[in-house]
C-alpha cells in the first residue's frame, strides 16, 4: 500500500493513505473548472466533496468491519473507494469469505446512498426551486446536486462485478470458498481488469460518436472509472501475490547470522567505535546469552553529542520483539510495521542467533529469490 500513495496519518489506529492518482484527478477538476470558464475553487471542492464521499463510505465500512472482530491495519484510498489490509492473514481470510464481507458490502453503498438522500432533501426543504436532476449531474458550477450524485454514482458503480468494487468482493468471496483466497482474489482481480479496461475504451468510443451532451458527459467518467477499477484491481493483486511469497519465507532464510553485539556495561565511546566498522545501523545488546535491549548507531551518536560519554544500558530501548527462526517473513513485517522496530532478533533458546532489519530484508530477499532459483535450476537438472 505504500507504493504509489501519501500517508494521511493514523485515525483511530488505522493508518489511512491515499493513492497519487486521486490527487492527479484534483488536477483534472481545476483544469475541467479553466475550460468551462468556472472559478478554480469550485474544481477543488469538486474534488473534496468527492474525497469525503469516499472516506464516509470507508468510514462506514471500517465501522462494521470492527463490529465482526476485524482489526483494519490501513486503508488507501481510490476515488472508487478504499483497499483495506487487515492485522493478521487470519482476519484478511475472514473478510473474504465470511459474513463481515457481505456486512461491509451492504453498508458502503447504504452510507452513500444515505448521504445522497440527506442532501437531497435539504436542497428540497431549502430550496424548492433548484433543479436536483438537471444535466450535467455532476458539474463544478452546481456543487449541491454534484454531492447528491457524487454519493449516488459512487454507492452504484459498486453494484458492478468488478473487483475491487463491493459486488466484486462478493464474487470473489463465492470464488474463495471453492478455490482458495489466493487464487480467488488472482481471478477476480483479472475480471475486474477486465472490465476496467472495457470501460476506458467504451469512455473513449463515445468521444467518437455524433457530438451529443450526454455523451461528451458521460464519455469522462467512463474513462476514469474503468482507470480505477484496472488500477485497484492491479493493487490488490500485487497484495495477494506479495502476502503469498513473504508467508513461505522464514526468518532463517533471510536474517544475518554476522552481527555485531553490545554489552550493557559498554561506554557510549567504545560503541561508536565498534558501529565506524560495522555496516549495521542497530545492534542487540545482550547480557551473557540473554537479550535484554536494542540500540541504534544514531541514538548512540545523539547521547554522545547532548550527554557525553555513559553507558548502552542507559539508552539502550527495552522496547523490543523477539522472533524465532521459524516465523514467517509475514509476521516480521506486521512486527516492524506495527511498532515502528527497526531490528527484530531472532532468538532460538534465549540465545540471539540473528537479527533482520529493513536495512538488510531487501537485499536478502534478492538473493534468496537468486538462491531458490538457482535450486530449483540444479533440481530440474537431476
């Protein structure tokens, strides 16, 4: 999810991101408002009525997703809608096939919908005279009716099987409980695709067709619709296929078994000499056999710099987590990402048999595809 987005902060205890895409369409909105002659403000509240459409449909949907036991890790979010991963695979499986998923794909729409028709009886009660169903639905110079129908569009296009959207979700649940998550959600993901692709080119035959309003209307939304239904379906493809690799690798596989330790009782000055020839950025500190903190190169060169020399128990973090050399690469991740951790130890016994941090996991996890290629060259062989 951190691909490609811009993280909006932590709601809640959910991180929420959103895609660059949706920040090129605010874009499109002014440069759409400096065609048609309208002020460049209304472009963007355009674009902000939509946001806040799509972050009450999440809204809503994280809601539910919390009533049935599920713990949302981070939303990002698309102006079709957000892609939500979730605290454990275990949670990620019950969201597919469970009746969380069919909850989640009622309450999306139901809050748009909601919304539409709250607005739209204030137009009403305020302003009898102003025309809701007026063409075009959704224009910058009308902002009142373009929130009606953002909310609108936006809770129908969900009723089209195309994954990621909600009736695609649905698909997709039908598919997993016959096949599998992963090679559901790898389907449905290729359908919605599919159809996202479908929908650009059709956008674009319209533009073809005998100038008509309706057409040069709808021609656009057709364009961007199907961009971010090919878009989303991609990402939560790339999703599916990563959680299934980092899941078949073991902190064995990928953790560096050639480190450098501290002792508690070192100085600060004899610390920083052993980090000037180490390329580590963080080192275990270990009493005897026993583990007891972590400690970054940077913390020890900012303790020197403010309090002068002392000891690495002073400033050592006791915050840490162990894992074993058998956890998967999956739970090393949700570790790191959960509790900004720079360096895992991985401990067999109580002894520290090696460490991973994000410093390392990228080159590792290349050679270790180089590797198991390799191995799997040399097994065909024989």
């Amino acid at each position: 999810m951190r691909a490609w987005s811009l993280p909006l902060g932590r709601w809640f205890g959910v991180h929420l991101r959103i895609h660059y895409f949706f920040l090129l369409l605010l874009f499109f909105c002014v440069f759409s408002t400096n065609l048609s002659g309208v002020a460049a403000w209304r472009g963007v509240m355009l674009w902000f009525l939509l946001l806040g459409a799509v972050l009450g449909r999440e809204a809503a949907r994280a809601v539910t997703a919390a009533y049935h036991g599920l713990a949302v890790r981070s939303i990002l979010l698309l102006p079709i809608g957000g892609l939500f991963s979730y605290a454990s695979p275990e949670m990620a499986e019950q969201a597919v096939t469970g009746w969380p998923q069919i909850a989640m794909t009622v309450t999306g729409p139901l809050a748009n919908l909601g919304f539409a028709a709250l607005v739209a009886a204030l137009i009403a009660g305020a302003s009898a005279e102003v025309p809701v169903a007026r063409l075009p639905l959704v224009t910058p110079s009308h902002l009142m009716r373009s929130t009606v129908w953002l909310n609108i569009v936006l809770a129908a296009i969900h009723f089209i099987p195309a994954y990621p959207l909600d009736a695609g979700r649905l698909m997709r649940g039908a598919f997993a409980r016959a096949r599998g998550a992963a090679q559901a959600t790898r389907a449905a993901s290729g359908l919605g695709q599919m159809i996202g692709i479908a929908a650009v080119v059709a956008g674009l035959a319209l533009l073809t067709l005998p100038s008509t309003r309706a057409a040069y209307g709808l021609s656009p939304w057709l364009i961007m619709g199907g961009f971010f239904v090919f878009i989303g379906a991609q990402l939560e493809d790339q999703g599916v296929l990563f959680q299934s690799v980092v899941e078949t690798v073991r902190m064995r596989d990928v953790m560096l078994t050639d480190f450098d330790t501290l002792s508690p009782s070192d100085t600060l000055s004899d610390a920083l000499y052993k980090a000037i020839h180490s390329l580590q950025d963080d080192f275990p500190v270990v009493r005897g056999p026993n583990l007891v903190g972590v400690v970054s190169r940077q913390g020890i060169v900012q303790a020197l710099r403010q309090e002068g020399n002392g000891y690495i128990q002073s400033i050592m973090s006791r915050a840490f987590q162990v894992a074993q050399p058998d956890d998967s690469l999956g739970v090393l991740i949700r570790r790191i990402g959960s509790g900004r951790l720079s360096l895992i130890p991985v401990a067999e016994s109580g002894r520290v048999v090696g460490i991973v941090t994000w410093q390392n996991l990228s080159s590792s996890m290349g050679l270790l595809a180089e590797y198991r290629r390799l191995e799997r060259g040399g097994n065909e062989r024989d």
